[in-house]
C-alpha cells in the first residue's frame, strides 16, 4: 500500500465507538467500566461545634464509594443545596475515572465560576473521586500523585495568652510536645494587641462602645512581643503570627520591616484580599516571610503573588480552591517559583479535608508546612482513617484512597444546629464603628 493510500485509510476511519471504548478500557485493565449511580449528601456536626459537609459518590461497582469534603462553616445550607439539587443531577451516570475531565466540566458548569460556593462543591466531588481512584487502584492517593517525598507532614501548633509570660509558656508547651514550629497569638481574638478596651478612647457620641481596633497600637505591641519571646526561648523554635487581614497600606509594610529581626516562619496574611498590591511594597523594604490566601478562592489573586515571587507560603485551603487536582497544580506551581504551600487546614476544618491536603502535603516537593487540628474522640469513632498527629508530624491511615470513612448512622446521630446570624462570621470594629475586614 502507498503511504498516501494508507493515511487516506486511517483518516476515513469511522471514531470509535463508547461501547467500544468502555470494552478496549475493560481488555487493557482487567476491570469493568465504572459510573456514578448515585451521590448522597452528608452534614453533621460532629459531636460539637462543627458545621462540616460531605460528599459521598456511590459507583456501578457493589461497595467502591468515595467521600468528599464541601466544608464552609459560614454558608453551610448554600453549599447542601448547591451539592442536591445542582451537581448531583449532573453527576449521576458519568465516568468517575474521568477526574480532570470531570474537574474542567464541572468547574464550567455554573457558568459563573470560582466562587467560594462553587469551589466547595468542585472540591468535594474532586476528592471523593480521588478517593474512588484510590480505592480501586489499592494505594492510598498520594501513590498516584508520585509518592511520598517526606516520611511525614510536619505540623506548626497554636500557642496564645492574655499577657508575654503566658505567650513564652504557651510556645514552651508547644516545644515539649515535640514541635518546631508554632504560631503565636496575643490575647484571644485575631487583632489581640491591637484592641482598645470597651468604652475607652474618644468615641462618638452614642455609637460604637466595644473592644475597638487600632492599627498603629497593633504595630506597637506585637513586635515587642516577639522580641521578648526570643529572649525567653531562644531562635531554634520557628514562630509565625496571623494578623487575619487587619492592617492595611503603609500600617503592613512597617509591621513587616519590625517583624524582621524576630527570623519569622511567615506572618500570615498581613493585608486583606483586596489590597494584595501592596506586597510589592513590602518586598523591597524587608523580608520578612509572607504568607498569604487563606480567604483566596479564585486563582487570580494568588497567581500573580506567587509569579513575581511577592509572597513566600501560600495559604489557601483545599476545600475553597477546588480539591486535590488544584492543590496539586498549586504546589507544582509553588515549587517551579521557589514559593511553598502551607494550606489552611485548622479551625473547624474537617478530617477528610485535611488527609486531602495530607495527600498533597507529602507528595510534592513545594510543600512548606502544614497546620495543626486535632479532633475529639467522638470524631475519631465517626470518621475511621482520621489522621493522627505524633510529637508535631501528621501520620495518615495508609489506608487505600484518602483513608478517611464515615459512619452515616453515627453521623446522622449529630445534626447541624441553628446558625446564629446567618452563620455570619465575626465583624471586628475600629474606634468610629467601622468594620474591620478579618
């Protein structure tokens, strides 16, 4: 045959057909072809205070299912409804091999996307279908994402106190039990040092009378703080501090040039979302380690910060960026530009989220550091395969999948309760009685 004759052949080929390609995936796996037949959605509360969402996609194979996690402790009852009565129509009858392909069309399927409602839902079907993946292939996920490229996840702890001396015992304690790194807090809220006592301060007349945010008295009292706390403890523990967003402008800039003698992990998120520009400035007068986006959920606020290299951690959390295949691009990202991961991962965080970000944690080698949250017994019995926390590192199940179940019987046993305000988080006020962005 003449070689033109042979291409006129193969390009007036007939496509192939689904049923053949499902027969052509059977021959070269050995396994039958796979759909979703059907997607339950399960909240709780965990025992306590949680307010955590799940995903479980029920597949044509008798006992193959994987779990997924929608958490949004603020919109919870949006994201119930989004996952019933939006994605679970759509996802019934597909391919849940198909997880790229599942991820691009789903992340489209709003048409208005990247919204932190959207981005759960994405991100708990992505990893319940991680979790299918796992499950059938007899390895937990992180053998599909390469393997480990650590032996564990290391940690940082929480320490805080009313005063310095309950701060420098706060980080001993932390040191005692096995970990190295350890973020510090003052007082008992975000902004604690920055605050002006109910009532005092010149206030209009008869407005706001609660604790009052002041920029400049933050600036003032947290870098002495810190440098009484490396007086005490030395420069072997690496310490981080969350400002949560509460400064703005030239007030970041100079909180970070006098935060620099201290030889910080990272502040975290130094300026709101919305003033990301400002990082610039910061980089040219000191550098201080940044981290930053834990209230990021469209990949165009954090790009640019990792690019021009304006940021030293980025602190998204798997459940608002859209699952482990955005983690993963993320931290490959990351490392390509010198940037690490520390995914936020504590508070009211859920066990399946956090061995997602496990799973991304220990197998990619932008990884930086991982937050510390421990769980109840309660949750532990309700959720088999929880992650386990030993002397600062995070062990996970070894389990095929993410290695985290539920027992919806269990579960069932600890609904939601009422949402106070909505499930409104907290609004910080400053002297006048405007709000301070958290």
């Amino acid at each position: 045959m003449e070689r033109r004759d042979f291409w006129k052949g193969i390009l007036g080929a007939p496509a192939i057909s689904a049923a053949a390609a499902q027969q052509y995936e059977k021959n070269i796996r050995g396994l039958p072809a796979l759909t979703i037949k059907d997607v339950k959605v399960i909240p709780t509360s965990g025992g306590g205070r949680y307010r955590w969402v799940f995903l479980k996609i029920i597949t044509s194979e008798p006992g193959l299912y994987g779990i997924g996690s929608a958490g949004n402790h603020y919109q919870t009852h949006a994201v119930i409804a989004a996952l019933e009565k939006h994605l679970k129509p759509w996802l019934i009858g597909k391919d849940p091999n198909r997880i790229e392909d599942l991820w691009q069309s789903a992340h489209v399927r709003t048409y208005w996307r990247n919204g932190p409602i959207n981005n759960n839902v994405l991100s708990a079907m992505d990893m319940a279908l991680w979790d299918i993946k796992g499950k059938r292939a007899g390895m937990p996920v992180y053998e599909l994402l390469g393997g480990k490229a650590r032996d564990a996840v290391p940690c940082y702890d929480h320490a805080a106190g009313p005063d310095r001396e309950s701060a420098v015992e706060g980080v001993r304690k932390s040191i005692e039990n096995g970990y190295r790194f350890i973020r510090v807090q003052y007082g008992g809220n975000y902004g604690g040092g920055g605050f002006i006592p109910p009532g005092e301060g010149s206030r209009p007349e008869g407005g706001y009378s609660g604790p009052a945010f002041d920029e400049e008295l933050y600036v003032e009292t947290i870098p002495p703080l810190f440098d009484y706390i490396r007086s005490k403890v030395g420069f072997g523990p690496k310490l981080c501090h969350d400002v949560h967003s509460h400064l703005t402008g030239t007030n970041a800039v100079e909180f970070s040039r006098r935060m620099q003698p201290f030889q910080m992990l990272f502040i975290e998120d130094v300026l709101p979302p919305e003033q990301i520009a400002w990082y610039k400035n910061i980089r040219s007068v000191c550098s201080t380690p940044q981290a930053v986006g834990e209230v990021f959920s469209h990949p165009y606020e954090y790009l640019p910060l990792v690019f021009e290299r304006l940021i030293d951690f980025i602190r998204c959390r798997v459940s608002a960026i859209g699952g482990i295949t955005a983690a993963k691009k993320i931290a490959t990202l990351c490392e390509i530009c010198g940037v690490k991961t520390a995914f936020q991962e504590g508070g009211e965080n859920d066990p399946v989220n956090q061995m997602a970000s496990y799973h991304v944690d220990i197998s990619s080698t932008g990884f930086g550091i991982q937050e510390e949250n421990g769980f109840p017994p309660v949750v532990h019995e309700m959720m088999p395969g929880t992650a386990q926390i030993r002397r600062g590192y995070l062990y996970g199940s070894e389990k095929p999948g993410i290695g985290v179940d539920i027992q919806e019987q269990l579960a069932s046993k600890y609904p939601l309760g009422e949402m106070k305000n909505g499930g409104a988080y907290g609004t910080d006020r400053a002297m006048d009685g405007s709000v301070v962005k958290p």
